[in-house]
C-alpha cells in the first residue's frame, strides 16, 4: 500500500511512473480526499479536484498498464438525498444530492462512470463499490474534519478526562447512520475482488442502522462517560438517513462480522493507545 507521503495520485506523471516502475496486477481504489459534514462543506474544491485527478489518474494508468482487476471504492453519499431507503443501486442519479457533500458525491460518482467506460470501451475488469460510513483503528480524529464516529470517541473521551459536564454532539440527533467496521471493509474488498466481475456497483453496508444519538449514548456507555449530551443544531444534519441495501453482497455470499459495540470498544482501545498521536497532545 502506497500512502499519500511518496506518492501523490493527483499527479499524472507519478502514477504512470508509479504503475511503470511495480506493474501491480491488482488494484484496490481506496485513496481518496475524505471528511466529515463540515470539511466537506468547507473544502468543496479540495473534495471535488484531488479526488477526480485521483481517479482518473489510476483508472487510466491501470488501464494502459494491463492491471488484471481494479476495484473502485466510492461512498453511499452519492445516492439521491431522498432516495426511498435501504438505498439500492438503482437509485443512483434519480434525484439531487446532499448540498453537504454534493462535490464529494459528484466525484465519486464520475468514478463510477469511469470504470463502467473502461469496461465497456476496453474490455477492463474494473468494478465498483459503495461501502456505508466506515470506521475503525487509524480513523482521524480531528474534531474539524473527522467523521461522527471518530469525533465522538474523543470527544467524550476528552469530557471523561476533563471532568467536563456535557458533550457537544453536532446537529438534532435525530439524523440514522449505518456504520461499518473498516476490517470488514476491508475483507469484502477482498471478497469482491475474487468474485464479481459486474457492469455495476454493489453496496456494501452493515444491514442496520442508528439515529447519532443512539450512537452518542453507545460511545459514552463505552468510554464510561456519564455527563449530559448537548445537542448543537447550528450545526448542519445533513441527510436524514442513508442505509444502503445490500442484498446484493448478501447473495454474493457476504455478511459483516463486527458489531457496532464490538467495533466502537476496538476503536476506543486503538484512539487511547494512540492517543498522543492522533491528537498531537503530550501526554
Ligand atoms: O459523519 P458525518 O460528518 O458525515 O456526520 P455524514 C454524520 C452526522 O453526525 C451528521 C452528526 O448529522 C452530523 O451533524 N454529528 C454529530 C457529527 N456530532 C458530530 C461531530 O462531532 N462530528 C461530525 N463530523 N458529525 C459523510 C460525507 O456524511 O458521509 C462524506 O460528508 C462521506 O463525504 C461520508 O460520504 C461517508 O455521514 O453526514
């Protein structure tokens, strides 16, 4: 796995170099300019620009350097914010995005659209997922740009800490999210790889899904924080609901394994073992 440090995949030259120099035979299309509510509505070009060069840039050196298989990982954020839900795939472009993240979803939808090309004009086997909210070990916990989960852990970690009376939870509470543990993620990746080889994109979620303060109330019990949850509805909700139906994968023959408690506790051991790193406090 190649990271972002020695190898910058909005760059075309470093990519065709890249893909010159190790001639991978298979490609997981992982990396991507990701965040939560607010960095997306605050870095709207960031999202937009860095994840289609990134795309388009290891789709077409994967094509032009005979990669035997390409697996392309998009987000449930680009289904339609109304979509009847579970979400399926055939839901896709029949109706507006969330404003939060449009750019974010618009690219990731163009991703989509360009395996299926590549597919379709050369005969590549590239494919397309969309994974449901993920989380787990080596998540960012920057309060600014992190995802609800991640932010969550270490905010109520930090209130434990500190002694503080509440935690500030952004939004209504009342928004449902369906969370999947990274290494789940990480083995249907694989799972897929080895067998499908379909013109479309297949959803790969947890099945079940909890408002943010149902979430909230999980992390404190977790942490063993017993103060109050304040809820800050300047802040935005975004899409009320996006749980993906993944009947799909099921009949591929793949189910997730890790709870949502079980991959909260993994998460918090990993966040406080990691803790002076990820928050580049001393400790
Ligand atoms: O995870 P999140 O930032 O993104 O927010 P989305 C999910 C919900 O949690 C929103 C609420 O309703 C937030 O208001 N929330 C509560 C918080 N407290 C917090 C907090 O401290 N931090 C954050 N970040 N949220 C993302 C897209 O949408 O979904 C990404 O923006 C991507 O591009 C990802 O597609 C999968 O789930 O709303």
């Amino acid at each position: 796995m190649e990271r972002s440090s020695s190898l910058d995949l909005r760059c075309q030259q470093d990519v065709e170099k890249f893909f010159s120099d190790r001639k991978p035979e298979y490609v997981f299309l992982s990396a991507a300019r990701v965040g939560g509510i607010l960095a997306n509505e605050r870095y709207p070009a960031e999202f937009i620009y860095d994840n289609l060069m990134i795309e388009a840039n290891v789709v077409h050196s994967s094509f032009r350097h005979g990669v035997k298989k390409l697996l392309f990982l998009g987000s449930t954020c680009i289904y339609p914010k109304f979509a009847p839900q579970p979400l399926k795939e055939e839901s896709l472009l029949s109706g507006p995005l969330e404003p939060t993240n449009e750019p974010y979803a618009v690219a990731k939808i163009a991703g989509i659209k360009l395996v299926q090309a590549y597919r379709k004009q050369y005969g590549c086997r590239f494919i397309s997922a969309m994974p449901t909210n993920l989380y787990g070990p080596g998540d960012n916990f920057d309060l600014e740009k992190a995802h609800v989960l991640p932010a969550l852990i270490r905010k109520v970690h930090e209130a434990r800490e500190s002694g503080a009376g509440a935690v500030n939870v952004w939004g209504s509470g009342r928004p449902r999210r369906e969370f999947l543990y990274v290494d789940d993620l990480a083995e249907a990746c694989v799972f897929l790889m080895r067998n499908y080889d379909g013109d479309d994109v297949v959803n790969v979620g947890f099945g079940e899904d909890v408002t943010i303060r149902e979430l909230a109330e999980m992390v404190a019990a977790v942490v063993g924080y017993d103060g109050a949850l304040e809820f800050d509805v300047s802040k935005p909700d975004g899409t009320p609901r996006k749980l993906v139906d993944c009947s799909r994968m099921t009949a591929l023959g793949w189910v997730p394994g890790v709870s949502l408690v079980d991959g909260i506790e993994k998460t918090y051991n990993w966040f406080i073992e990691h803790y002076s790193v990820v928050t580049g406090a001393e400790v």
